[in-house]
C-alpha cells in the first residue's frame, strides 16, 4: 500500500481518531459509575478500533492541520484512559480489601472452629 495524501485520507484517520476518543469517553463515564461489565464490553471495541487504526494509518501522511487535530484528539483520549486506570485501580484496591477481609474472617473462623473441638 502507497502513502496516501490530502484530506480523504486526513478525514478518515481524523474519524476513526474521534471515534476512538468517544470510545474512551463512554469507557470513562462506565468506570465513574461503576459499571464494570459495560466498560468491559467497550474495552472491546475500543482496542479493535486502536488496531485497524494503527493498520490504516501506518501509510498515510497527515497535512499538518491534521496532524494538529490528531495530537489534540490523543490529548483527549489519554485524559480519559488515566481516569479510567485510576477508577480500575481504586477497585482492585477495594476488591482485595474484600478478600483480605474475607480471609481473615476465615480464619478467625476456623480458629473458633477448631477452639470448640478442643
């Protein structure tokens, strides 16, 4: 595949960046509300969006105003995705809480368990 010039090819890297953007919205309006099925299902798409537009856009050349709107899309989309990390971090940090909890109930259980056996 040749390089690609001029505003088709700036158009459809710029669309595909924006929808990519939109992606990481939604995925960062699912991560604030909790709602971790949905934003497993987006992440989905989303990385298969990231992998045809590294396909597509691996021979073209952007025009510079382009390439403008590019970085500024990237902007965004990095904005959402490190609110995404920090709402997926918060919650592997509350769910092993949970699971510390639970073992230490486990065992303060068996301990009694084991006590009234004795």
């Amino acid at each position: 595949m040749g390089e690609q010039w001029g505003p088709p090819a700036d158009h459809d890297i710029l669309d595909r960046y924006e929808a990519i953007r939109d992606y990481s919205r939604m995925m960062q309006h699912y991560a604030r509300a909790a709602d971790w099925d949905r934003l497993l299902e987006l992440q989905t798409a989303y990385v298969s969006a990231m992998e045809a537009l590294a396909d597509v856009e691996l021979d073209v050349t952007l025009s510079d105003g382009a390439n403008d709107r590019k970085l500024g899309l990237i902007g965004e989309i990095r904005v959402a995705e490190a609110e995404v990390r920090e709402c997926l971090d918060r919650r592997l940090s509350e769910l092993s809480r949970r699971m510390a909890d639970s073992r230490h109930r486990l065992h303060v259980a068996q301990a009694y368990e084991t006590q009234g056996r004795a």
